[in-house]
C-alpha cells in the first residue's frame, strides 16, 4: 500500500480535507485586544453566569461546537467523529462538550498544541476514508487553568515579564471530504523537545525548541523555504519564545521573515498586563480559525502554516523538579 | 544544539530583573501596610488597657484589611506592583488563606474550603511554628534554663 509520506516527518494529502464551517469565542479580555474583529463571539463575561469557571469552559467550548455545526446547516448526526482537547485533567472540558452530541468521541491532548493536533488527526480520518465529517474543536479558560498550573486567581503574586496570560475561550470548526473552504494540505506532527529547562514561569522559552523542530522538519520535507508560506503562524510561544525560535533559527541558518507570526504575541497586543503574551488551547485555535482563516478567505494569503505548540508539564512534575518536554505540531492550510 | 548551550542561551536573553524597582516599589507597599498598622495600633492604643491587647486587636483589623481587598479583588493587583511589599505583611497571609478560601469554595465547604483554605498559608504555619521553637529553644540554652 503507497503511503502518503513526504521526506522524514510529513504526510500530505491528495482529495484535501476541507475547513467548511468553524466559529470562534473569546473572553472579554481576548475581546479589548486588537484581533477582536476576527472572532465570532466575545463574552461579555467570562463565566457565563456559570457557578465555576470549569462548568463555562465546556459550556463555552459547546457553544462554539453548536455554532460551527449551525453555520453549515449540519447536526452532530452528520459527524462521525469529534475530536477534541483541552488543558484539563482528563480533557475533561472536551469530555462534556462531547456528553450531548451523542457521536464518536476521541479526546486529545498536546497542552496548548492541542488543536494542530485534532485538525491533523481529523484530517487524517477524512482522508482514509473513515468519515465524510469531522468535528474539531479546543477550548482554554484562564482561570481553570490557574488553578489547575499555578496559585489561586486572588494570591497575592507579582508576574514574571516571561509569563503568559491563558486565553479564554474556544474555537471549533467542521473538516469536511467535500464542500467550498480552506484545504488541508500537508501534516508533521512532531516529536518531544526537552532542553532541559525547568521554569514554569517561561514556558516560551521552554517550547521555542520544539516549534523549531517541527518547522524545520516540515520545510525540508516539503522541500521548501520559509517564504513559501504567506503565514507561519506558531501557537503560543508569547515574546519570549518568539524571539528565542528566531535566534534558533539564526543559529541554524534558516531565515525566517515577516511571514513568521505568533498567535501568543498578536492577541493581546502589547499590554504588559499579560507578560509575555497569551498562551492556552484556545489561543492557537481562535487565531488560526479567527484571523488565519479570514486571511484566506479574503485572498489575503495563500497559504498558512500552523505550528501549534505545546508545553506539557504539570503540577506534580514541576515541584518533582522534572524539566518541561515540549511539542509542536504543523497543519499547512491552502486557500 | 546541546541542552546546555541552549539553556545558556535563553538565560543571556531573558528580560532582565527589574531588582531596584522591585525592591524600591516592595519598600513602598510594605511601608505603606506598616503605616496603617501603626495608625491603627496608635488610636487602639487609646482604648485599650495593655499594649498585648491593643497589639492583638491591631492584628485582627490588618488581616480584616487583607481579608476585605482580596475579596473585592485588589488584593492581587497591589501584589503586581508590591511584590514582597504586599505578601509579607500579615494582610499578605491573610490574602493567602482568604485566596485559597474564595478558590475552593466551589467544591464545597468541608472538601473544598475547609480542606484547601492553607494550602499556600500552611508551610508560613508549618516553618513559623518550628523556627519559633528552634529559637526558643536556643535562648533556653544559651541561658542556661536547663
């Protein structure tokens, strides 16, 4: 049987899985920033009158799954598989969402590279011929997150510039064998990058190896430089991460231009508020499905490259003294 | 690229410390809460008999203090300036349990708030008590109680 694999890393596809349909949803603060234009839904709050922040995560992260199905005229009977994560334990935000759809359910996770990974691996479904429909979909919530990575909302600590900020919100979109929309067209999942490096505090720095890793796999599997890209788009490296792969890079001899954005640095803008930028499930998600989309759509660009990126430590590890391994996953998507 | 290079590399181009303006804003916050303290602790001083009692009842208004601004949610916000300035004072070990306490309470009273409310306070508890005994129990030797 041929397979479809190109170089060490990469799959691509030949009847491209099709982004039909996709809705995204942010928080109030997500909503002040400059890319506020590009989302569907901003929250005015962000626990939807809620009790807790865990029971608005899925409700958040349900919403925008019945929105992206609504859109296209499709109920979850149409789907024949959902896959979705998040950065609770047990995905369990994806494991609720997933409880009223009544279809297969395959929960992932890759922290915040979450996302590359469910549109890769729904891809994956719809190429092999296993679904004509597949469900995608992340969601991150701020304040779960805190509680779950790091101190109480209200303690009284005073934030690392290296830190960053979890987005609040979700993103969820329909992958689709036929229909009109941006096309899948190339997969690299990646493999665990650990440095060493053991802070918490400056998971950019941390995930800037892997994000390398992946896109520099990607490229020579391709067989192609930077520029053929319009939008490399990495998930949430932040500040810090950002400039660390652009010195890796320059280490290593691969120019990286304009082209080379960073959800975690864009969406919040410059305010120093959220440190080094935003990070979380959700950031990779809304700003690919949000901005990276419209720009295709509109013509704007070509060709995007998601390299989502992951940080996957947790609690016990961190206070175990264990370094942080990190990942990376790229989706190349084509107008 | 070794892991070594690497982690030296992200340390040349981390932000650097603000050390000075830490210290100076700590210094500013800290003094601020201490200020309020001897406000409070003077005008007690006037009502009460013993200086233990009125120092007591000090105590029991900073940490309300505390209690107060971080349910209303400035706590944390003083801290993002203050830093040490704002943890170390007593209203800083009040903002501890009071966080915890406000975090926990959705799982309820007795698993949640009751079980959780020291979660961060009780190492200051833990680490208090003890070096409290061990110094105790050095000035019992050095002056020879036993």
């Amino acid at each position: 049987m041929a397979t479809r694999r190109v170089g060490g890393q990469t799959i691509f596809f030949e009847d491209l899985p099709k982004l039909v349909s996709a809705h995204t949803i942010v928080g109030k603060n997500e909503g002040q920033g400059p890319y506020s234009e590009y989302f569907d839904e901003i929250l005015e709050d962000d626990l939807l009158g809620q009790p807790t922040a865990e029971k608005a995560e899925r409700q958040i992260l349900q919403q925008a799954v019945e929105q992206a199905l609504s859109k296209y005229g499709l109920v979850p009977q149409d789907i024949q598989y959902y896959v979705s994560g998040d950065l609770l334990n047990q995905v369990i935000s994806a494991v609720f969402s997933a409880r009223n759809l009544a279809i297969p359910f395959l929960g992932i996770f890759s922290a915040c590279g979450t996302f590359a990974q469910s549109l890769g691996l729904g891809s994956i479904l719809l190429h092999g011929g296993f679904a004509s429909k597949v469900l995608v979909a992340t969601s991150s919530h701020y304040q779960t997150a805190e509680r779950q990575y790091r101190y109480p909302i209200e303690l009284n600590i005073q934030h690392r510039p290296t830190n960053q900020h979890t987005v609040t919100g979700a993103g969820a979109c329909v992958l689709s064998a036929d229909g009109e929309g941006p096309k899948i067209t190339h997969v690299t999942f990646g493999r665990i990058v650990d440095m060493g490096l053991k802070d918490p505090n400056d998971m950019g720095s941390a995930m800037a190896p892997a994000a390398f890793d992946t896109l520099e796999k990607h490229l020579k599997d391709i067989e192609c430089s930077p520029d053929h890209y319009d939008l490399i788009l990495t998930g949430d490296l932040g500040r810090q991460g950002f400039k660390m792969l652009k010195i890796i890079a320059e280490k290593k001899g691969l120019a990286l231009g304009t082209n080379l954005q960073d959800g975690g640095v864009l969406i919040y803008g410059e305010d120093p508020k959220y440190g080094a930028g935003a990070s979380g499930a959700a950031c990779s998600a809304v700003m690919t499905l949000g901005y990276g989309l419209s720009l295709l759509r509109e013509g704007k660009i070509r060709r995007l490259l998601l390299v989502g990126t992951g940080a996957l430590l947790n609690q016990l590890t961190v206070q175990q003294g264990d370094s942080i391994p990190t990942i990376a996953h790229a989706v190349a998507i084509e107008a | 690229m070794k892991p070594q290079e690497y982690q030296q590399l992200v340390r040349e181009n981390q932000p650097p410390r603000r050390t000075w303006r830490n210290v100076i804003l700590a210094f500013v916050v800290g003094g601020s809460f201490s200020l309020i303290g001897q406000i409070v602790l003077d005008f007690v001083s006037g009502v009460e008999r013993t200086t233990d009692e009125a120092s007591a009842i000090t105590l029991a208004i900073m940490i309300l203090i505390g209690a107060v601004l971080t349910g209303l949610g400035i706590y944390d916000e003083i801290a993002e300036i203050g830093g040490a300035g704002a943890a170390v004072p007593i209203t800083g070990f009040s903002n501890t349990v009071t966080a915890a306490a406000m975090e926990f309470r959705r799982e309820g009273f007795i698993l949640g708030m009751g079980a959780k409310m020291f979660v961060i306070a009780g190492p200051v508890l833990v680490y208090g008590i003890l070096s409290g005994f061990l110094v105790a129990l050095i000035k019992s030797v050095v002056l020879g109680y036993f």
